[in-house]
C-alpha cells in the first residue's frame, strides 16, 4: 500500500499506465494541474479511474468509486499501491498493540472493531 496519509492518489506512467490497458478514446484524461507536494508544485497531469479494494483472488471486498488520480512520471518501487484518499474513503483500518504488525481492514466501522484482537 501507497502512504494512507498521502493527499492524493498517485499511479506512474512506466508500469501503471500500460497495465491499466486503456482504450483508444478513453474520456477519463484529465487536465494538466499544478499539484501541491513536500516538494512544492509540480505539474501532473490527472485521470479519472474508478477503484475498489479487492482480496487476494481479486474480488472486490468494497463496491466501486470513482477517484481522481495523478500521473507521476517514471516507474513505481514497490509494485501494488492504493493512495491515501481512496483507501481512507473506502476501508476503515486499524492496528492494535499486539506486537504482530498486522493491519486489520473493513467496509464498515462495527465490523472492523469486531476484527481487532482483545489485548
């Protein structure tokens, strides 16, 4: 997973975009903008995608929605990834002090408490 703190969904142009598969005339292209970073501005260009969080065999656990994402340039490190925003607006995730670094997720915040292991 991409930082859940991040301000904005991020996919890379080198293994991201080709992967996606798109069609000639996709209309989800977006405008180039001026994006606020750590870094300063800099100029992405954004695209509209629709994502949901899926298990291990690729079913989806969360139903679809539609995100803005920004297009940075180069490859990403770290292979699969889903950025602050989509992940905050469609899981609740939690931690516990268990001393086992595991990241519990859910589609609702009931089932989610239901998850985490009484210390």
């Amino acid at each position: 997973m991409d930082d859940t703190g991040a301000s904005f969904p991020t996919i890379f142009e080198v293994d991201d975009i080709p992967s996606l598969c798109i069609p000639l005339g996709y209309q989800g292209w977006g405008a180039w903008e001026d994006v606020a970073t750590a870094n300063g501005l800099v100029r992405r260009q954004s695209m509209w995608l629709e994502a949901a969080v899926c298990d291990l065999v690729r079913n989806p656990v969360t139903s679809f929605k539609a995100f803005q994402f920004y297009i940075s340039p180069g490859a990403s490190y770290n292979g699969a990834r889903l950025g602050g925003p989509v992940l905050r607006s469609l899981i609740f995730q939690g931690t516990a002090p268990d001393g086992q670094a595991n990241m519990f997720i859910a589609a609702k915040k009931t089932r989610l408490t239901a998850l985490l292991p009484t210390v």
